[in-house]
C-alpha cells in the first residue's frame, strides 16, 4: 500500500538516498506501490518512476524487485537500455511486459541478452519485425547525435531470417489455400506483403546476392527485391538472381485462369516497369510467361474484349507492351486499343499552366487511348506500320502529346507524329477554349462560342465536363437555353448566383404544388438524376399536375 498522497514525494526522495540502509528497502518499496486502487491518477505514477533507478541499483532482493518491475510496465524497456535491469529480472519482465519492438530493441543492447532476443524474436508475427529494427534506430534523448544509432548486425539478420522464413512459409500455403476457386468474385489472397521485410532487406545490400541464391529462402528474398527495391539500387548480378521469381511461377496452376492468370500478368509487367533491365535478362521466362497467361485465361477472347471495360482493356495493353513477344497477341490487342472511343478535348486554362500553357494532357478529357498506343508502339514485335497507320485517326490533341512526352513514346513514333499531316477530318476537329467574360465581350457572337464548348463534351461525363458545365453557368453571357443544357445537379448546387432560384421563381410562382414537387424531386435520392439536364428537370416538374 502506497503511503499518503500529501507524504509520497517524501518517500520518493527517501527511496534515491544513497546512504539508505538496506533494511529499509522492504517498507520503501511496500510504501511506494499502490494498492488495489492503484496510483492516484495525474501526478504519483511519474513520480513513482523517478525512484527506479535508484532502488534497482541497490535492491538485491528478488521478490522486491519483481514486485518493482510489475508496477511499472511501461518503464521497463527503459531501464533495460541502462543496464538496470539485468538477466535476473527477466523472467519477472517477461510475465509483466508484452514482447513488443521496444522491449526487444532495449535487450539487445546488451550482449548478455542476445540469445533471449533471438529465442524471442522466432516467436513474433510479420507485422512486428520491422519495429525491432526502427527502435533500436530511433534517436533518444541521451543519443551521440554524431552519429546515427544503428541496429546491431546480428539483430538485422534475426530479423530478416524471420521475416523471410515467414514469407517463405506464406508462399508454400499459397497455392494450396486457392486449390480451388471459390465463386465469381473469387481471387487470389494470402499473397505475402513483402514491404516490412522489404526494409530490412535494403539495410543489408552486400547480402543480397548470397540471400538471392539461398536455398531456403531464396525465393523470398527474390520476390522481395523485385517488388520493393529500386532498380537503381540493385546490381545486375543480384536482379539476375532474381529472374526465377520475376514470372511468378506460384500463380501457375491457380484456379479460374481468366482472373487468376490476368492478375498475373499484371503483376510480372509491373515487375517489368521497375526493373526495365528485365527485358532483356529474362527474355525467355518473361514471353512464355505472358503467352500462357494470354492462352490459359482467354485474355484475348473476342467476347472477353467486347465486354471489358475501357480501363481494362487499357491496362492489358500496357501488360503485353512489356511482357509479349508474339505479333498476333499485339496485333489483336492494338486493334482493340485503336477502336477506344475517341476523347474530348477543351482548352481549359489554369493558374497551374505553365509558361508553355496547357499540357496535352489536361486537354484531353483522358489520354487512354494514345498512352497504350505508345506503349504498345516501343514493342519491337508489334508492326510499327500499323501505329503509323492510325495517325490520321486520331484526335489532334492525341497527335500533340506524342509529339511532347519523351519518356512515354518510342524516338521513331515522336518522329512520325512530329512529320505528321493533319487529315481532312482532323483539320476540322478544332480544340475549343474556355474564355473568360472579358474575353467573351470581345466575341461577335459568345453564345456560339460557349455552345461550341457545350458540344465539345456532350458525350462525355466526370470533373472534365464538369469544369466546363460551371464555366457555361458562371459566365454572364449565359441565356436560359445555354442552362437548360447543363446537368440538373450541377445548376441546382450553384448558388454563387441565383441561376437556378431565378429560373424555380419563374416557374413555380404562387403555386404551392409544384413548390412541394421541386422539394420532393430535390429530396430523391434516384441516382438517375446525375444524368438529368437542367431543361429537363424544369419541364418535368412543370408537367407536374397544379
């Protein structure tokens, strides 16, 4: 039981006298622990602490000190790292404490606690590996700021092995825990997440080619230097090592192939993008890796196409751009790619336009179609003729942006497209701009200009027709039939302006059922009225029995 609260400091001060004699430890420590109530809340616990150093450095009694150490969880990790707390103490540390990260990191500071660490550490989880290695990193507040603490090496490699023996183990149930597919939406889970081993793998670089080509853990360590590492970073020698795993020879034999061999695919040119020195080391695995995951699931199926989605059918042809070596496999799928629906495209200036103005990309309503072209077009297997070919149709915005970005289209295209002539149908396709009012004054007719806007993304929908949208209803050269062609939404959630009030006073008037109508239809939650237009809303609600 703790003495008073009005007495405790006392007692505290008593507790870190040196000249205390050793037969008044038992009743210090006794008057220093809590009872069943425990500290008093704010103050006693901080204070009670100050008072460890001291009795630890002079209690040889066990049962004190366990009694200490169980008072004082939170302390304990601390008083490791000083050297206060030593081998004796710890089956006491262990029944009080949790082994987390920071226990561990203070333990092994000190050689005598190795083995134990080690023995510890085997029985951690993934997720709390790499917090041993940052707490025996981490700056404290008696560190030699000259120089950076640094994990000890034995305790980086415990770490490591670990973390890579439980990959390893993840690995060897992946393919049994998905021996079948379990429904439609089934897909592949359990897939080990390398990240955390991942940095404690890149504080050991001298050790990766030795790691790569362990027998045992090997594997693991392939993967993860694929998946978390920067190429700039890795050797050649080492990312040769590491071909074995680039093709992801577990996803083989998975069930339901059209969605597990995709994923696959996906993922082996991922790897492909972060290590482009692959292409060329792994020209063999890499091709007969992308020609059965296109000939297992069916990839290029003419009824899978028909329905894939745009996004979809974009992401395939950026796969088999970095992984296929077969002309009908790119051939079919360019021909996919170039049936894309055509974008939109508006000049919409932007305080964030550089000095050269507006990107290509930000007139483009999306550069899908023309980024897969590209990509697909830096593949020597894929006939450049028919790339060249689809020139004249497409938009001339598309044109300009592989005459812009270097990195994204091969030399030859950039020529070709630089070379290019505009079409008959291109010269026609001209990119409207978004003017402002002042700039609209000076226009013989700006309700045409602004329907040209109008027309320019009719078919299109998202932020790209939005911006548009609320040009058309911000301007003061807006008439009502230029409203009645915005979405019904984006009028009736302006309110900078009286737009819509304006245009419900005139309709609604002294008429209380269509007032009543107007707040029924704006209290719906039908998700068919984002695609409404202004117009309409009005001559629905006006055909609204009086």
């Amino acid at each position: 039981m703790a003495v008073n609260g009005t007495e405790y400091r006392m007692w505290v001060r008593l507790a870190q006298r040196e000249d205390l004699p050793d037969a008044a430890f038992a009743a210090i420590v006794e008057g220093l622990l809590p009872g069943d109530e425990g500290f008093a809340p704010g103050w006693q616990e901080d204070v009670f602490r100050e008072a460890l150093p001291a009795l630890f450095g002079r209690v040889d009694d066990q049962r004190l000190r366990d009694r200490l150490i169980t008072a004082a969880p939170r302390r304990v990790p601390g008083l490791v790292r000083q050297g206060v707390l030593d081998s004796r103490d710890v089956p006491a540390i262990l029944r009080c404490c949790p082994v987390d990260s920071e226990l561990l990191a203070a333990l092994a500071e000190h050689e005598a606690h190795r083995g134990l660490v080690l023995e510890l550490i085997e029985s951690l989880g993934h997720e709390g590996l790499i917090g041993v290695v940052l707490a025996a990193e981490r700056l404290r507040l008696d560190s030699d700021l000259s120089r950076p603490p640094a994990a000890p090496e034995w305790l980086v490699d415990a770490v490591l092995r670990r973390g890579l023996a439980l990959i390893t183990a993840h690995l060897d149930a992946f393919v049994a825990a998905h021996a079948q597919g379990k429904g439609r939406y089934w897909k592949p889970s359990t897939w080990p997440a390398w990240n955390m081993v991942g940095m404690v793998l890149e504080r050991c670089p001298d050790r990766w080619l030795e790691l790569a080509q362990d027998e045992a853990l090997g594997r693991a360590v392939q993967h993860t230097l694929l998946d978390c590492v920067e190429t700039e970073k890795i050797p050649d020698e080492v990312l040769a090592a590491c071909v074995p795993a680039l093709a992801l020879p577990e996803w083989a034999e998975l069930p339901m192939p059209g969605k597990s061999q995709r994923l696959r695919l996906q993922h082996v040119a991922h790897r492909v993008g972060l290590h482009p020195r692959l292409q060329k080391m792994a020209t063999g695995s890499l091709h007969e890796t992308a020609a059965h995951c296109v000939r297992a699931g069916g990839l290029l199926h003419t009824k899978k196409l028909r329905d894939a989605q745009d996004y979809e059918v974009v992401s395939l042809a950026h796969d088999l751009a970095l992984t296929s070596n077969d002309p009908k496999t790119l051939t079919k799928v360019f021909e996919v790619v170039a049936q894309l629906p055509q974008p939109t495209a508006v000049e919409r200036p932007s305080r964030y336009d550089g000095p050269g103005g507006p990107t290509p990309k930000s007139l483009l309503s999306d550069d899908k179609r023309v980024s897969s072209l590209a990509a697909l077009a830096f593949n020597p297997h894929l006939d450049r003729h028919l790339v060249s070919g689809l020139l004249d149709h497409l938009h001339p915005a598309e044109i300009l942006w592989l005459r812009t970005y270097d990195d994204a289209v091969p030399e030859w295209l950039k020529k070709a497209a630089i070379e290019h002539k505009a079409s008959p149908a291109q010269q026609q396709q001209e990119v409207p701009r978004i003017l402002t009012d002042e700039e609209l004054d000076s226009c013989e007719d700006p309700q045409a200009v602004i329907q040209s806007w109008l027309d320019a993304v009719k078919e299109h929908q998202g932020s790209f027709f939005d911006h548009v949208e609320y040009a058309v209803i911000r301007s003061r050269h807006r008439t009502e039939h230029l409203v009645r062609q915005v979405r019904a939404h984006i009028v009736l959630s302006y309110y900078d302006q009286p737009v819509a009030a304006d245009a419900l006073m005139r309709m609604c008037g002294d008429n209380p059922a269509r007032w009543h109508a107007v707040a029924e239809a704006l209290a719906s939650q039908d998700l068919g009225r984002f695609d409404e237009t202004f117009g309409q809303f009005i001559d629905r609600m006006t055909a609204q029995p009086a």
